[in-house]
C-alpha cells in the first residue's frame, strides 16, 4: 500500500461509522480486491478494525491503535488526502509545509510489516511525476489560483487558447484543478460544457461574486476523467498508414494510445499498390530487401495530425484518407524547400 492511499485509507475510515469495501474502492479509485488487501494490512498492522459481513455490513475504525488522525490538525488531514502528487506539485501548490509536518507525525508508524520485516513501500519508492526533459511551465502557478478556487465562486478568466494569437476574457464555473504530465490544468463548465484550461497559458483571472454553477451531479474528478479520456482517444478523423515493424516501440512511446497496430504486410517479394509506395526503402543492413512494415492507425482530430508521422521519416508512409497523404506530400515539400 502506497503512503499516500494509507493515509487516504484511514482518513476514509475515521469520518464515517461505517464504510461498505465498494464505497471506499471508489473513494480510492482501487479495485475492491485492493482495498481488501489494504484492510489485511492495518489488521496486521495492528489498526483495530471491525469487519461485519452481509447486507447490513460495514468496515469501522475502533479507537485507538497505532496511528490516531486525531493528532493531525484539519490542514494536515486535507494535504493527506492529495495523494498522487509529488513533492515538486506539492511545493507548486504551496502544500508542500503541510503535507511535510503531516508526514513526520506519522512517518515513525510506517515501520517494516509485522513479522515480515519487509521496509514500507515509502522507504523503497518515490516519484516524480514530470515527463522526461521537461520544461518548467510558464504562466500562472496553481498556489496563486487555488485560493480563488476554493472560495466556490465563478472565476472570470483571461485564456489564450492554442489556435489564437492574444488572450480573451470568458466566465467559467470552476471544479477545481488538475495536475497530470506534469502541467496544470483548472477544470470548469464554460456556458455548462466541461472544458480543460492550461495554467501556462491562463494571463489572469477574477472572482466574482456569484457562486459558481456546477452541473448535477459532476465532480472534479469526475469531469477531468471524461476530459482526459476524450483528449487521449479522439474518434474524429483517424490516419492509416505502413511503419517499419523496426519502428514499433518507438511509435507506441511517441503515439501513446492515440495507436492502434493492425497486422503485419510481408516484407521481401510484396508489391505494395499506389497506397503503399515510397514502402520499398532498402532495409538497415544494406540488403536491398524492404523490410517488414505494420499497418496502423492514428486516431486524431483533424488532417493536421499527420504532423505527428513527420518524426518518422521514410520509415512511415501514409495510405488515408487521401486528403492525408495529401497534406503530408505539401508537408515534405515546405520541408526540402526550407533545407535545399
């Protein structure tokens, strides 16, 4: 069990009587069988919890035991509910003081396992979240937003989108913030359809006055989830093409899950139709013989994202839509006209 799950965990348990496993499995965003697991692991620990079976069932946490969150004040026992941030999202979110005098109180329970004399998972793990050669964004930093945000009122914010050239200011309902890929985003309704907001690129904002309109039923984790999930999976336009089967690892790194590999075409002896030409390229090892090539599939939003097959080279070639490997031949030509 992870620190930030186990104070999670007990927090969990401390604010209510009684708790079903299915009620903190979604708290916790783990699987039942985790959270089972979990509960193994105080009991061994020595948390005196009782479990009742059947429907009237529930997990309760007795008092005393090792660790009481009673000895935490209410600020520390929010900055313990923030797992899955590290120390550097923390320190940006002007938690890191908190979530540090929350962790020395407890870190002296967080000995080896009982019997087992394994280290904890703190001990042998850390994290940092930020993808690799990463750039310290610029813009507005999350510790100078969140105090706004927690009032629970509408924010007038001054956003420059991606597609323009100057900020313009917009009114939206704010749920909170989120940290992933190392950026921050402010998830809000904007005329009540959800919408992510790059801090790097947010010029300025004011709260107004009027509580903010958040729709039935939704839920800052709720909302980024639905967010994520359709950046990550576009269905709007999606590009076919032949990659070099040497290219396989490579494309999954840089295409992530926007990649669908479909099958293998013969290497040596195929003749590719008009779909699959610039595909007889000589293989590495200067055979003569075109090597193996993987039909695949990006799932993007517009034409524009065949840009992203640029980083292949000749090893790729685009075979659709049509409108595709057209952009893509204009592409290689501004290409040869910048370096010839």
């Amino acid at each position: 069990m992870t620190p930030d799950r186990f104070f999670s965990l007990l927090l969990a348990l401390r604010t209510r009587e009684a708790v079903t496993t299915p009620d903190l499995a979604a708290q916790l965003g783990v699987s039942v069988r985790t959270v089972l697991r979990d509960l193994r692991w105080l009991e061994d620990a020595g948390f005196p919890l009782l479990i009742q079976r059947g429907r009237w069932g529930g997990v309760t946490l007795l008092p005393g035991g090792p660790f009481d969150t009673a000895r935490l004040t209410p600020e520390e026992r929010d900055h313990l509910a923030l797992y899955g941030l590290d120390d550097a999202q923390r320190e940006q979110l002007g938690a890191a003081g908190g979530s540090r005098r929350a962790h020395r109180k407890v870190g002296a329970r967080l000995g080896p396992a009982p019997g087992g004399g394994a280290l904890p998972l703190s001990a042998v793990v850390t994290t940092d979240n930020r993808p690799w050669f990463f750039r310290d964004a610029e813009g507005q930093p999350p510790a100078a937003l969140v105090a706004d945000v927690r009032r629970g009122v509408r924010l007038r914010i001054r956003y420059r989108s991606a597609r323009d050239a100057d900020a313009s200011w917009r009114v939206v309902d704010p749920y909170g913030l989120l940290a992933k890929a190392g950026r921050w985003y402010l998830v809000a309704d904007a005329a009540g359809r959800p919408r992510l907001y790059a801090l790097e690129r947010l010029a300025g904002w004011e709260p107004l006055r009027a509580a903010r309109r958040l729709r039935d039923g939704a839920t800052l984790r709720g909302v980024a989830a639905e967010l994520t999930d359709r950046w990550e999976n576009p269905d709007a336009y999606p590009i076919h093409a032949l990659i070099d089967a040497d290219q396989r690892d490579r494309a999954r790194r840089i295409l992530g899950r926007q990649l669908t590999v479909e099958g293998e075409e013969g290497g040596e002896g195929e003749q590719g139709g008009e779909g699959e030409r610039g595909g007889d390229r000589e293989g590495g090892d200067g055979s003569g013989r075109r090597p193996a090539r993987l039909r695949i599939t990006v799932r993007g939003r517009s034409v524009e994202d065949v840009r992203r097959l640029l980083a292949f080279g000749a090893t790729v070639t685009v075979t659709g839509p049509p409108e595709a490997r057209e952009r893509m031949r204009q592409l290689a030509a501004e290409i040869l006209r910048v370096h010839s």
